[in-house]
C-alpha cells in the first residue's frame, strides 16, 4: 500500500496549482468575497507560528467559501517600511532596502509552503516606489482639503529610536518597538485631522460585525464628553481661563482652578509667576504623559493669581499641576474636591476647600468623608437648592451662556493622528518649504494657494505628476534626531514647484500605518499606473467581508484605516465609508504557558515541522489547539496526533480502492456524515475550526471500523468537508479516485434533512415496577446516559431521595426500571 508522504504531495500540488492558476481571480464574477488578513511585516526572516496561526486557518475560511459558490478574493502583499529594518542597518550597515528584499523572499517561500490560495498575482510591497508614490498622493488629497497640518506639539519621544511616537506606540510610559522610556519633547510635526471624524468614527461602530471588546476600545479611544465650557475671568486682569467640564451642576463646589504646565506657560507666560512655579513648569514637562496621568502622587504649585467662580463671584487660587494634560479639553480644569476623587485627594493634600454641593437622593445629612460622584439633589448652590443636579446642569448652563459665560460643548479624547517620523525608511512627505510662497500668504495674497497650503504657510505640495519623490539610496543612518533625509544635499535642496524659488523638501517621512491604512484597496488593481485605485473595483468589492487579525491593532491600524476610508469617501474618491465589514481576531498561541517571545527563547519557528509532518498536519494542528479567537498552548507531541489523523485519511482512501468485495449500504454510516456535513458547516461558518475538525474524526473512527460498508460517493464527500482543513491531502486523495478537476472546485457538500434525525423512542422509567414517568430520546442513546437523565426528574428525583439503587433493568427502547433497597 501507498504510503503518506505529505512534502510530496505539497509540492507537487503547490507547483499544479500555480501553473493552473487556480487561485487567480476574475474580480468580474459574483457572488464575491473578499477574504483578507493583515499583511505580514518583514522585520525579521522568518515567519513566526502566530503568523501561521493567522494565515492558515483563515485559508480554511476561504477555501470554505469558495466551494460554497463563492468569487473568493484572498490577496496578500508587505507591510515593508519601518524601524526595524533601519535600526539593523545602524548595527550592520545592510541597507533596509537590501534586509528587506531578502527577509520578503524568504517570507514569501514560507507563505507559499502553507497552500494557501493567496493570489500572488495581486502582491503589494509597500516600500516599493509603485506603491508609496500613491501613500503620498493620499497624503496630498488629505493637505490639500486641510486634514494636513504641521504645528509645534509635545509628542512622544524615543531617545532610543530617536523618533517621534504616536501615543498609541506608547505602551505604559515605553516605546513599544524598543522599550526604552518615552520622553515628552515639543516639536513641529504633521498630523491628520481624524478630531474632525471622531463622532462619525464613534456613531458608525453600531454598523460593525465586530468584536464587542473592539468596539468598545475604539468607543473608550475616542472618548466622547458631554459638557460645557465656562468662562473663568482671571482677576485684576482682563483674560479669561475657560474650563471644560462634564459636571457644571457642580459650579457652586468649584474651589480652585487647575492649570496644565504648558498651558501656562503658552497662554498666561505674561502672568509674572515665581521661581518656584517656573521651576516645576519645567520639571513637569520632562515628564512623560504615563508618569502624569497614573502617578498616584499628585503634585502642584500655586501661582499666586485668583479668578472668580462665575456663578458666585467667590475668589479661588489658580494652581498648575502636571496631572492635567494640555490636549484634553481646554487644558485648564475646576476643581471641585467634593465631588472628585483626584480633587479631593489634591484639596487634602495642600489643605484647599471641600464644598459638598450635591448629596444623595435619599441621605439627610451631608458627608464629607470621601468625594460622591454620583448624581443627587443640589445643596449649598443658593436658589438651586432641592433641585436634581441632573436637572441644574441644564439650568446653570443656560444661565451662565445669557451672561456669555458659558456654552454647551463636546470634546473628545481622541488626539489628531501624528505621522511625522525623523526616520529614513518610510514614505516621503510629498511637500517642499518655499520661503517667499511663506511671504505671499502672510502677505495677504490666497489665490492659487490649496486650503493646506494657506493652512500651513510656506508648505508646498508636490504636483502630482512629480510623485513619486523617491528615497535617496545613499543616507547617513547615524542619528542625530532629525531625518537622515537630511544629510542628502541634492534630496534636500530643490525649487518651489509654485514659483520657481530655492525651497527644501521636507524630510520627515510618513508613519507606517498611513501605508497599511490604505493598502486593502490596492490589492484589487496593484498594477494600475495612473490612479492608486480602481474606483469601480473598490465599490463592487468593499467593504472586506472578511478581516482577520490581532487584537492589539484596535486603536491603531483599524481606526486609521477606518478614517482614511472615510475621507476618501467624503471626497469621492469611494462610495463605501467602511473598509471591514466583519471582524475577527484570532487568539494567541503560547509556548509552555507563557506568550512567544525572542528573548524567552521559546519562538516556535513552523519551518522544522512543516518539513517532518506537512503544511496540512501544521495548520490543522494550530486549528484543533482550541477556539480560534483564544489560541492555546503549542506541544510538539499534540501535532502527532493530527499527523496520525491525516495517516488514516490516506489509509482508508487506499482500503476502499482496494477493496474488490461488494459494499453493503450501511444506514448509520450515512446518517452520521450528514450530520458531519451538518455540523462543519455550521463550524466553518462561525470559526469554530476546533470542534469542526473533532467531527472530522467522529466519522473517520466510525468509517475504519466498517471500511468495507464505505463507497467512492462517500468519500468523495468526505473529501470536500477535510478539503479546507487539509487540501493538498484532499486534492491528492480526490484525483487518486478518479477525478480529473481540482476538488476546489467542486461544490460544497449539501445535506438532507431527513437522514440528520435521529430515531426518537419513548422511554417508560418505573420504581420498583411502577410507571413514573417517561423520557423521548433519540434510539441510539446508551443506558448509561438514559440512568443519568432519568435520575435528573423531579418527579424521580423525590422516589430516590436517600433511597439506594439496589439494582437497573434496561429494555433497550422500551423502559428503564429502578430497583430500590
């Protein structure tokens, strides 16, 4: 008998498959389905078993609905710019350029050793210059409709990467690439405008087949607070502090004001403060935004300025404290300690006023033993007093915005999306500095200038027929905080497209989420030369029906790629305003209980095991650890297992060639694979590889022990249901029975209803010979199994109450009879 040997068959039927073009699809053919995982990054020169436990069984998902009549669109491609590759070249001196081909070679002979039906047709590349020149055409449709704007900013700074950071790369106060603590430092960056798209990205989550926990970390991101802005006049002075606040029922316990450090410092400089406050303004600024949002020790510095509470006129110090961020709200808060914790700590702290102005509903006397956040009714707010603070928030916002003292306002904690990065491996921002175009506009002069023009004066968009601007090949890696762009003289210094004067480009280039915020909508046309896009394509076939990828890209990729959708639509470039319309995260896949990490030193590279057992053994292995949305622990034993499976697959196929004798139908045996076909679909449809492949098993088990019962049609079905799971078995099992198609392109198996029901018998349960009461089950179950759901009867129950079972008599069928002591 023919023996398994799965690198045969992989080969074999990798190398059939690309020649035949199997997997090329015609984006003209319906019904579609767009199946898509986040592409891999390059950074290192192998695939790692996450990446594996990403591609592999969302190739199962595909193939699913390919056979299902489905036009299955699965493209993959190189999310290729980015730090790691030019941190390498530091310590090596290989070019990213160089590192990165080689590692995508690498990758991609990985990628194909899966069997995956990726139409490699349709591979992107994101360093390359057919792909970023149209990064940088994105970019321009962004600053030239104003959501561009470079501004002076503190932004997140790695000393170590020397880059700046998007708080979102910022993990706990630490650059997530390198570790090393984030420093705060202010400088000019530019940043996309996704503030002006917070409530559409916030309402249209509700459209989403999406994670719960997604969205609400999308929802929770974005941070969307109800208030109003009040108007604090600062006293003996004619400037104002305005405050924003989601408790205005609360004005009446304002005691102090508190003002972040470079709020101060930019808006109330001419406020001529002390050396002590000058002195923790520029202390606090060295503070990262974790150390100041969670240091549990609270600190601040009285200013030596009173402003007066607008509702009652009454005189409160003005403090600055580094626990208050100059990008939320107005940067300038009131502080009413008896309703807020963090006040009220602070107001302990430096002996300042607790005024309680709303107690609970039904509690006589007021306490102030710790802050009572919650709504109540009004106290020592003058006329308010009795009313539901509820209702006063209402009322006191009304009253202050007639005096012109306040105004109802929502803001959002959600920041604009920084994408400067002093780095070299990264798309060029296609823009050039013209001093005397600077001029004209301050000058007064508007005409021929874009809005992102006027908006950033002196910034001058590269003609979009001069795109790409290409990265220089030669550049000086060691770092001095500015883009090595800058050291390329003949990169640098050029003219202005607008008026022909010396100007210089700017160097910074685009962070890499800008590449992969678009890239979904490339697949469909990689090759077009005139336009980024085709814009028919991407409205027949977005939104992605499918997108699989790790959790951790929540409030990173998947809300960039949400915004740049939307504005791209907006400027009609699309119709559709949402990229993904399902969402799925696969789980993580641990090694000895702990998370899989270079310097644990338990990595699982698949290479090895894919060579030993298959690609087909390797993913169903990953797919029959657990569910698919939790992952599960790696065992080098458990894929034995599954090697054993996928053995007595090849083992059967061959008995039933051989087998000369006349086959005798067998009734069971076909019943339980429609029940198979029953419950894989209903699996492969939710995901739920794990399970899907355990019926997989069920038949094959019963099928070995009556091989001479099995025919060709069941096997042939057989094969269609392991064809996703395991397909290059399939397709060698499926053409060794005498079909000449690729099974993949068979349709997928249908069963009928009649032959999934089991038989029901009614089951007479007596006591000592009496009827007590009875059971419907199906005619296959075992005695053991009917004692147990007999016993569960309440009306049983109360005969066998501390009673015991002398003895169980079963008529199979019929009745079951509990002989008691």
């Amino acid at each position: 008998m023919e023996r398994y040997s799965p690198t045969t068959i992989e080969s074999k039927w990798q190398r059939l498959w690309e020649e035949e073009k199997l997997y090329q699809t015609d984006l003209s053919q319906t019904p579609k389905f767009y199946c898509l995982v986040m592409f891999p990054y390059p950074s290192s020169d192998k695939l790692h078993i996450g990446h594996w436990y990403n591609y592999g069984p969302t190739d199962t998902f595909a193939r699913f609905k390919r056979m299902q009549g489905f036009n299955v669109f699965e493209p993959i491609g190189f999310d290729a710019f980015g730090l790691p590759a030019e941190n390498y070249a530091i310590k090596t001196g290989v070019h990213p350029q160089k590192s990165t081909e080689e590692n995508i070679d690498y990758i991609r002979k990985q990628l194909k050793q899966i069997g995956a039906m990726y139409d490699w047709s349709k591979e992107i590349i994101t360093c390359h210059p057919n792909y970023y020149r149209w990064t940088q055409w994105l970019f321009l449709q962004l600053f030239k409709n104003g959501l561009a704007e470079r501004k002076l900013s503190f932004a997140n700074y790695c000393p170590s990467c020397k880059t700046v950071l998007a708080n979102e790369q910022v993990k706990e106060g630490r650059c997530e690439r390198c570790d090393s603590e984030v420093i705060q430092k202010e400088l000019e960056q530019w940043f996309f405008k996704i503030t002006n798209y917070a409530e559409r990205l916030l309402s249209n989550l509700k459209k989403l087949n999406w994670p719960l926990k997604t969205k609400l970390m999308q929802e929770h991101w974005i941070g969307k607070s109800e208030g109003a802005i009040i108007q604090f006049p600062i006293e003996k002075t004619n400037h104002l502090i305005e405050v924003f606040t989601t408790r205005p029922d609360t004005l009446f316990g304002a005691t102090y004001l508190v003002i972040s450090p470079e709020k101060w410092r930019r808006s109330f400089s001419f406020l001529k403060t002390t050396s002590e406050v000058n002195q923790y303004i520029k202390q606090s600024e060295k503070k990262t935004y974790f150390q100041r949002q969670f240091s549990k020790e609270k600190s601040g510095v009285f200013t030596g300025f009173y402003a007066l509470n607008p509702i009652n006129k009454q005189r409160i110090p003005i403090w600055v404290a580094d626990y208050v961020l100059p990008d939320y709200g107005t940067g300038a808060i009131m502080c009413v300690p008896a309703h807020d914790e963090r006040d009220f700590e602070f107001a302990q702290k430096y002996h300042l006023p607790i005024i309680q102005v709303v107690k609970p509903p039904k509690t006589k006397e007021p306490s102030l033993q710790k802050a009572y956040s919650e709504p109540g009714i009004m106290i020592n707010s003058g006329r308010w007093d009795g009313m539901s603070s509820e209702a006063f928030k209402e009322e006191v916002v009304r009253y202050l915005s007639q005096k012109g003292l306040a105004k109802k306002t929502t803001y959002y904690k959600l920041r604009d999306w920084l994408i400067s990065r002093q780095r070299y491996w990264g798309a060029p921002i296609p823009l050039i500095y013209c001093p005397n175009c600077a001029k004209k506009i301050k000058e007064g002069e508007r005409k021929n200038f874009s809005k992102g023009e006027l908006l950033n004066p002196g910034w001058i968009a590269v003609p979009e027929k001069a795109l790409p601007v290409l990265l220089p090949k030669e550049v000086n890696f060691q770092l001095s905080g500015q883009s090595p762009l800058a050291s390329v003289s003949e990169f640098l210094h050029t003219k202005c497209p607008k008026c022909g004067s010396p100007a210089r480009r700017e160097v910074d280039t685009m962070d890499t989420f800008v590449c992969s915020s678009w890239y979904f909508l490339r697949y469909l046309s990689p090759q077009l030369e005139n336009k980024p896009f085709d814009k028919t394509l991407v409205n027949k076939w977005l939104p992605v029906d499918l997108y699989v990828g790790g959790a951790e890209h929540a409030t990173m990729h998947l809300i960039y790629a949400r915004f740049i959708t939307m504005v791209l639509h907006d400027l009609g470039f699309i119709d559709v305003e949402e990229p993904f319309a399902r969402l799925y995260h696969q789980g993580t896949i641990t090694h000895k209980g702990a998370k899989m990490s270079k310097s644990r030193g338990n990595v699982v590279i698949p290479d090895h095991f894919v060579k030993k057992y298959g690609s087909d053994s390797f993913r169903m292995y990953l797919m029959f650890m657990g569910p698919y949305d939790e992952g599960g622990d790696w065992s080098d034993y458990g894929i034995v297992g599954v090697y054993r499976f996928l053995n007595r697959v090849w083992t059967l196929v061959q008995k039933v060639k051989q087998n000369k004798e006349k086959i005798t139908f067998n009734a069971k045996l076909e019943q339980k694979l429609h029940q198979t076909i029953k419950k894989i679909t209903e699996d492969l449809e939710n995901l739920r590889f794990n399970t899907a492949i355990a019926t997989l098993m069920q038949w094959l088990n019963l099928a070995y022990n009556n091989v001479k019962t099995v025919d060709k049609e069941m096997l042939d079905t057989y094969l269609k249901l392991i064809a996703p799971f395991a397909p290059h078995l399939a397709e060698e099992l499926w053409h060794q029975l005498g079909h000449s198609n690729s099974i993949f392109k068979e349709s997928w198996p249908h069963y009928q209803k009649e032959l999934i029901a089991e038989q029901q018998v009614t089951i007479i349960i007596e006591i000592n010979g009496k009827v007590r009461d009875k059971l419907t089950l199906p005619s296959t179950t075992k005695q053991k199994e009917i004692e147990k759901l007999a016993q569960t009867r309440p009306k049983i129950q109360q005969y066998l109450q501390n009673k015991e079972i002398k003895k169980v008599i079963h008529i199979p069928g019929r009745l079951i009879n509990f002989v008691l002591k």
